[in-house]
C-alpha cells in the first residue's frame, strides 16, 4: 500500500517547503505490471521464448506505484521524487556509470574496434575477438509512464533535471548519444527506430518481419569469463532469409531503451568458435556482416557478434 505524508523542509530564510514522501513497499515480486508486458510477448509472439534479460527487465512497480508515479511526472514533480523512482522502478540513474559507444548503430570508422571484425575471417579457421560487453542494464518502464516521459535531445537537459542527474556527468553523455543515435538520420536501406517499451519493439519487429509465425528469435548470453579473449572460428553457415534480419540493442539510459534496425544486404551466420586456450571452451554464436557504406573506404563488409542482451529478429521463410 502506497501513504503519502507531509514532509517539512526548511529552506533559506525561514522558507518551509512541503513536498510529499512516498511510503513505498519493500517486499517486491513479479507483479501485474510485470505480467502485463510479458503477456503482451506471449500474446503476440506465442510461440518464441522470452530471452532471460527480457523477463529480467520488467518493471518492479506495482499498478498502485504507477498511478502515484503517473501523477507525479504529469503535475511535472519528479524531480522532487527522483531518487524514490529510481530505486522503486529499478532504474539506471548512477551518474558515474561507464562511457559508451554505439557502434552498432553505423560502419565503423576508421580502426575497427573490438566488437568487429573483417569478413575475411568469416571462415573455418579464421580467429576473432570474443567482444567484452559492459551491461549496466536495468528495467524498462510501464508503457504509459515512458510515453509520458519527453525523449529528445531537445529536452534533454529538463530530462536530466528531473532524474537529478548532473549533465557533466557520464550518464548525461551516455543519455545524449544514445538520443542522438535515436535522432539521426537513418542511412539509405536501413530502417531504425527507438523504443522505450517492451511491447513497442514487438510492434516493431512484427510490422517488419510479418505474422508471429514468420518470426525466430536468436539470442546468446555472453561470453562471462572468456569476454576478451581470442577465438578459433569451427564451424560457420551462412542462413539465408528473404528479408534482412532486424537487431535491436540496449542503449545506455535510465529507464530500458531499444535501438532496433535492419540494413539491406546484412547477411547472418551462424557459428561454433572454440576459445584459443589450453582446454578453450566452445560457444555457439551468431555473425552479422553488413555491407561498408563507406564510398571512400575499400574495406569489405565489416562483421560483428551478436551476443549479450542484444536480439537478433529472423525470419523462417528461408533457412540454411
């Protein structure tokens, strides 16, 4: 049960200030809020398994939270409750949270980072670096309480004002890139498209991909000890599909956020890599090549993994 109470503060000169503290409860367990964005997976995708860091990303609030939360952002109070709604929906506001890059989001540059790899190593055979994924990840939103939250650069400093968050601090950066990256402009042959909810990336995948019964879903966990470490290619298939595959990725902010894309011409395989270590273990894994956009570069398509709390949307019209 959620009380308000009267809380006094005396501010500079004598000033009282009455502000309303939020009596929350502690004992917390998946609760109808959570249900009802893993009802809409089951509904709309009835017969694809719910990845672990989904389930494990659903909001913690009760519906009784959310109502008090709702009316809270609408009467534009949150800034007075920031640190109750941070801690109560389980959500990233640590300013000192590490740096990111979005290099999924476009071809790399330049010197091509850790995460990718040439396509001429896509082979048996060929060694690669198991990428070393850093996952602060917390929860996402109810729906109706992200809709109500402004989400652009544009607001961004009212944004960071309202989850108390300094806008020198890293989270601040990490908050204006991944804004930026949901903002720009999507290249030719590529679709994007940022959700802040569970259920607006199914709409997502499903407006793009087809019927639930046309669509597979491939995940990986990630590679926990041997993150880092350098890996034999055994085995590699090419999966053939008549659509581009759809990638949507966890972008750094304080409630959950997906950035989703598709780029024509990206091809999918999947792999075994054995860990070049005495004994290295063995992990089933999937590439992604996309084509180098790049008119200045003579690079061949560059590739990455795909593993940790990124999900990679297939079709089943076609298999390998």
């Amino acid at each position: 049960m959620i009380s308000t109470t009267p809380t006094l503060f005396l501010g500079l000169f004598g000033v009282v200030i009455l502000m309303e503290a939020i009596a929350l409860p502690t004992v917390r367990g998946r609760n109808e809020v959570a249900e009802m964005q893993l009802n809409f997976w089951k509904e709309k995708l009835p017969t694809v398994q719910i990845p672990e860091t989904v389930a494990a990303s659903t909001s913690p609030l009760t519906q009784e939270e959310v109502n008090t939360f709702a009316k809270i952002i609408k009467d534009g109070n949150l800034r007075f409750h920031a640190i109750q709604f941070c801690n109560s929906a389980n959500l990233l506001c640590d300013e000192s949270v590490n740096l990111m890059d979005h290099p999924i989001t476009e071809c790399p540059g330049g010197e091509i980072s850790n995460i990718f790899f040439s396509a001429e190593e896509l082979r048996e055979g060929g060694k690669i670096s198991l990428p070393d994924l850093y996952s602060p990840w917390k929860a996402f939103l109810p729906r109706n309480l992200s809709q109500m939250m402004r989400f652009s650069t544009g607001a961004l400093s009212d944004v960071l004002s309202s989850f108390g968050i300094s806008e020198r601090s890293n989270m601040a950066m990490n908050m204006n890139m991944t804004l930026s990256a949901c903002e720009s402009k999507p290249q030719q042959g590529k679709i994007k498209l940022c959700s802040t909810s569970i259920q607006g990336m199914i709409e997502f995948v499903l407006s793009n991909l087809g019927s639930s019964d046309n669509v597979e879903l491939v995940f990986h966990p990630a590679f926990k000890a041997d993150s880092g470490k350098k890996a034999r290619i055994s085995k590699v298939v090419e999966r053939l599909s008549n659509r581009p595959p759809l990638a949507c990725h966890r972008f750094v902010y304080p409630y959950g956020v997906f950035y989703c894309h598709s780029i024509n011409g990206t091809s999918t395989f999947t792999m075994e890599v054995e860990v070049l270590e005495n004994n290295g273990n063995s992990y089933n894994a999937t590439a992604l090549c996309h084509p180098n956009t790049n008119r200045q570069s003579k690079e061949s398509p560059y590739c990455h993994l795909f593993v940790g709390d990124s999900l990679l949307w297939l079709t089943k019209e076609k298999h390998y």
